[in-house]
C-alpha cells in the first residue's frame, strides 16, 4: 500500500490494530475511503517532501474519530491519535503534536486554514473530488444517518449538502495548489449548475444504493 521508506513495524501496527475499525462505520467512511485518503495523502508527499511515517499515521487516524459523535470526530480523532502511547516508539512528542492538530484540522468545514502541511496534505486527500464519488458519498451518508427520510427528502438533503460545500459559494476549501481536485471542483461546480442533470445522477446512484433493501421511495 505504501513506499518501502515508510517503517514496517509502523505499517503492520497501523494495519492490524487502527485501519480495521473503519470497517464498523458507514460507507462514507469506512475502509475502502481510509486506504483512498492514504493513497492520495502519500502520492502529496512526493510533491511536498513531508515525511512519509507521519503522513501515513495522519491519513490512517483522520477519521477514526468516527467511533464518537460525527460533529467532533476531527477532535476525537486527534486525541485517540495523541494518546496511543504506542506511537511514542516512531514519534516524538513534537511530531506528535503536529499529527493530532492535523487531524483536527482535516474537516472540509474548518472555519481555519490547517496549521502545518501536514493538516493540508490529509485535508486535500480527504477531499475525492471524483463527482461521481462525491455524489455517491453523499448518498450513502443520508441512507446511512437519516433512514427514515423518503426518496424526496433524501434528494433534498443530498442538493442542499452538495451546493452549500462544493458550489462556488460553498465552504470547501483546497489548499495544495496546482492539485487534481482543483479541476475536479470544477466539474462539480458546472454539475451543480445543471440541476437537472444532477437530479439524474441522483436518481442513478440512489437507486444502486437501495437495490439491496427496501427503501420508503
């Protein structure tokens, strides 16, 4: 998964005992998005130069908050991540540091830029602007969170979501330049202008998600 720079007793650690509780949280967040977030977080150490142990610890903790209330998962997290006692054998208290205030700085609606690359680098993995991941997403975490919304409530919920985050006036901030999301957003934003086209991807990918279940429609 990762660069052979990176330490393997650090790796088998983070594999065996933090990775696998994603598989107790909703598809918007569970192991297939924390090995995606960790693939693009160390595709950004090439561009940056940041160091790969803390980078990698960073993207494998950014949402293990999850475990807790979603509002404060970044904070949660941060502090799961500060007080494993056993990330003391790779890290230094300094790094450390960094480590849990780049979590906490992850979250798309920080009202603050990220503190150090680190905080950048997960917020920009963190942020699959792929459209049709970003849409699929965003119907899984409704399905998800609010089950007993019907069809047209959840296509309400997923527009109002989609438009306050992504769209030109939305709160979604980027924060390595020159990055692939940047012509993502864009895709996003022209989809978001074409309502009715959304709509139908909408309908596609709500229809996929509920295809195994009974859903009020």
């Amino acid at each position: 998964m990762i660069s052979n720079t990176a330490s393997l007793d650090l790796v088998e650690y983070i594999e065996t005992t933090i990775l696998p509780r994603y598989s107790m949280f909703d598809k918007a967040h569970n192991m297939a998005h924390v090995t995606s977030v960790i693939r693009r977080s160390l595709d950004l150490v090439r561009a940056t130069g940041a160091d790969i142990n803390m980078v990698y610890v960073i993207a494998a903790y950014h949402d293990i908050g999850m475990s807790g209330p979603r509002a404060v998962h970044h904070i949660t997290g941060g502090r799961i991540l500060a007080g494993d006692m056993r990330l003391r054998k790779w890290f230094s208290p300094e790094q450390i540091k960094i480590m849990k205030e780049a979590i906490e700085d992850h979250r798309a609606s920080a009202s603050h830029a990220p503190r150090s690359i680190y905080g950048k680098i997960v917020a920009e993995a963190d942020r699959d602007m792929t459209p049709d991941t970003v849409f699929r997403r965003t119907v899984q975490f409704g399905l998800a969170n609010y089950p007993e919304l019907d069809r047209e409530a959840q296509w309400q919920r997923f527009r109002e979501h989609i438009t306050n985050k992504y769209s030109v006036h939305g709160y979604i901030r980027l924060w390595i330049p020159g990055s692939d999301n940047e012509r993502k957003l864009r895709e996003l934003r022209d989809c978001i202008e074409r309502p009715v086209e959304m709509k139908k991807i909408f309908d596609r990918i709500f229809e996929e998600e509920t295809s195994s279940f009974d859903v009020n429609a």
